[in-house]
C-alpha cells in the first residue's frame, strides 16, 4: 500500500512539472544537480545487485539440480565444485546477451515475467499437494527477531519506483495510470503472499530464502519452477546492466562514447566483476536485505515523499495527505535502520 502511494506521488510531482519525465528529473527539480548524481549512482548500484542476484540465484538453483557436478583437469583431481562451478557457468551462459547491442529480443522474453511468477506459483501447490503437503514443521509463526529481515526482503519484492514516471510518460491514456499501478501492486502483493504462506505451510521455520531450493527434484512440479526460476537470470541480466554500462559509457571521454567496442568491453567488466563478487559472496539473503534496507527504501519511500512534499509545496499547510507521506517517510527511515543493522549482525554471524 504505501509503495502503491508512494508510485502516485511521483505522478503528482509529474503532474505538477510537466517538463518532468524521468525519476532524476523529478530529483534533480527538487533537490539540486547534485542529488541528482547521488540518485543516479544509488539507483544504478541498486541494478547491478539485483543482477548480482540473479547470478547468484541461478547458480545456487543449478547446483540444486545437479549437486555433485564439478570441474576436473586430466589428472582427475576436482578444480572447482558446488555452487562455485555453477557461477562460471551461469557467466558463460549470460556472456552472448551481454555482447547483444539490441536487446529488443531479451526485451519481449522478459515480458514473460508475470507468467513465469504465476507458473512458480502454480508449480509450488502442485509440489505441496502431490508431495510435500501443508503443515508446519514445528516453528513458531511469529518471530519478532526476523521481522527486520523479513521486512527488508518484502520491501525488495516492490522495486521499480525509478521506471515509473517514463512509463507514465510513455502511456497513451495516462489517465489509467493509477488503476495500472493498483493492479500491479495488487498482483505483486498477493503473490507474496501467496508463496510466503505457502513457504510456511510445506517447510516451516526451514524454507531457504529461495524456497526453490527447498523442493524435491524428483518430482515434475518442483522441476518445473526451478527451471523457469533459471529462465528469468539469463533474460534479464542485460536488461539489469544496460543502464549502469549506459551510465559508464556517458563519463567515458567522447571519443570513447557510442563505440561498439567500448561498449562490449564495458559490459564484460561489469559480467567479470559480478561474476567474481558471486563467487566469493554467495549470500542471498544477505544481498537482498542490503538491497531492501537501503537502495528501495531510498528510492521507493524516502525520495518519492521528499520530492513531492518539496516540488507540491505541501509542507506549507497541514493536511491527511502531508501526515501520511510523513509517516510512510518515518518508516521508511526505521525500516532502513533496523533491516541494515540486522543484514550486518547475520553477516557477521554467517
């Protein structure tokens, strides 16, 4: 609900500068040139983790699959094994996308998003009707010590604020915008739940933060999610990094820029260093609740609340709206806080 308020007070800001057309130009009004260059490099470190995440994702999900796959040398003895073996893999397997200059064709496959969710959910019942059943393994329901956690990882389900206001633009009847934004919220919110319920009811307290990895590879639904699971990484891995290889590319000296070269070359600096980054940090959970506690919190919450109270001048007369944009803006700050520290104990711990 409150990123769903936060995605229309974007609009309001839109609405109220019409010269305004993307995320940073909505800051950069607000705020100055300056923040629009902190804004710029939070929201493009934010997609290169989410790309990281997926490397990882599809790694850890191969190793699932096949757990006793390694790399050997003539000798015999084992180079590489686990999960490690899978990440160089999964970088072969992304390494063609990532030297596409079109990615018009990855573009129409990752349409296939919502589908893919809806699969993975259907997959996921099957799983729990046919074999696994829905009963509670002995936890408690309510833990207040992971609700920081929690609370990041369920933030990280509801990024995208940064891509709304170009779509808005891009829209042929704005008008429909908001009921767009609803329904969107609304799916993404009822899948969530949906699968965290059903997490729940099949593992416990021991579902994995990828509930995937908690499946039994023997049976044809489970199969099923994990590999449209692994689908989703090798599509949108480009897609991810276009931007942040985009942004590279424009502080490059000119002569360098719109080169094809200079472009592949980028984007395999940034496929080598994602690739490294996976293979010695292969946290997840981590990874998503540093991405959930700081970068969403960020652009979903506090800068969404900031710049409309600021380019609408609501601060200038008390008003429901102003005390709700403030409270969302409080829980932002506290969600932040709390899910950061948390994130950084369980590192320390692991």
């Amino acid at each position: 609900m409150m990123t769903c308020y936060t995605g229309m007070l974007l609009k309001a800001c839109m609405d109220a500068n019409p010269s305004l057309t993307t995320y940073l130009d909505i800051v950069e009004r607000a705020f100055g040139n300056k923040w629009r260059i902190i804004a710029s490099m939070f929201l493009n470190t934010e997609l290169y983790l989410v790309a990281l995440s997926l490397m990882i994702v599809e790694s850890e999900n191969l190793h699932k699959l096949f757990p006793t796959f390694s790399i050997k040398h003539g000798g015999g003895a084992t180079i590489i094994s686990g999960r490690k073996t899978f990440v160089l893999i999964t970088a072969c397997i992304t390494l063609p996308t990532m030297l596409l200059t079109d990615l018009s064709i990855l573009s129409y496959v990752s349409v296939m998003g919502v589908l893919s969710s809806l699969l993975i959910v259907g997959s996921l019942i099957s799983v729990g009707i046919s074999k696994v059943g829905f009963h509670a393994q002995g936890h408690q329901l309510w833990n207040m010590s992971g609700i920081p956690t929690a609370m990041s990882f369920y933030i990280f389900c509801f990024a995208g604020h940064a891509v709304l206001p170009s779509i808005y633009v891009s829209m042929r009847h704005r008008q429909q915008f908001i009921k767009v934004l609803m329904i969107s919220f609304l799916l993404t919110t009822t899948t969530c739940l949906v699968i965290a319920v059903i997490g729940y009811l099949m593992y416990g307290g021991g579902v994995q933060s990828q509930i995937t990895l908690n499946l039994p590879t023997s049976e044809a639904g489970a199969k099923v999610a994990i590999y449209t699971l692994l689908l989703i990484p090798i599509t949108r891995f480009a897609l991810l990094v276009t931007p942040v290889a985009s942004s590279i590319e424009g502080h490059l000296p000119q002569k360098y820029q719109n080169r094809s070269l200079i472009q592949r070359a980028v984007r395999l600096v940034i496929l080598a260093s994602s690739t490294l980054l996976a293979y010695f940090f292969p946290y997840f959970e981590t990874l998503v609740g540093i991405l959930g506690s700081i970068f969403i919190v960020l652009a979903s919450f506090l800068l969404p609340c900031a710049c409309y109270i600021k380019l609408t001048h609501s601060f200038r007369t008390w008003s429901c709206k102003l005390v709700a944009t403030l409270a969302i803006m409080v829980f932002g700050v506290l969600a932040g806080v709390l899910g950061t520290y948390t994130t950084i104990v369980d590192l320390v711990n692991h």
